[in-house]
C-alpha cells in the first residue's frame, strides 16, 4: 500500500530521527573513539544508517533504482 505524502513525510523524520539521536547517545557516551573526524564520522553516518535497511526482491530493487534514475532523486 502506497504511504500518502504526510505519512512519507513522517517516516523519513521518525526514521532520520531515531538514527540521529542512537549516533548522538553513542558519542555522548564516549563510546565513538576521540580519534575520529569528519571522515570517520561520514563512514559511521552511513553504516548506521545502512543497518536500518532492508531487503528487497530482486524486482522491487530495480524498480527501485529505475525510479531513482527517472525522477533523478
């Protein structure tokens, strides 16, 4: 079933939102090494945020990535 733009609008920000604040209580912790910069940082970003995905059939995938290309997102 297809999400209304709203219910788009509020997954992205729920989602953005809890990997934000996990990354955030990680460095508030101490638990992300003080030796990390802005390139260690990217990298921790993105396979945070690379383990809140999912997987998708072989089919939805390309339609995905058809989609992506099409409306240049």
């Amino acid at each position: 079933m297809a999400l209304s733009r709203v219910d788009k609008l509020t997954f992205v920000n729920d989602l953005v939102g809890d990997v934000t604040e996990k990354i955030k209580d990680n460095i508030r912790l101490g638990l992300v090494p003080d030796s990390w910069d802005g390139i260690e940082l990217r990298q921790y970003v993105a396979d945070t945020f690379l383990a809140h995905t999912t997987t998708m059939h072989k089919a939805r995938l390309q339609q995905f990535k058809n989609d992506v290309l099409i409306h240049n997102l």
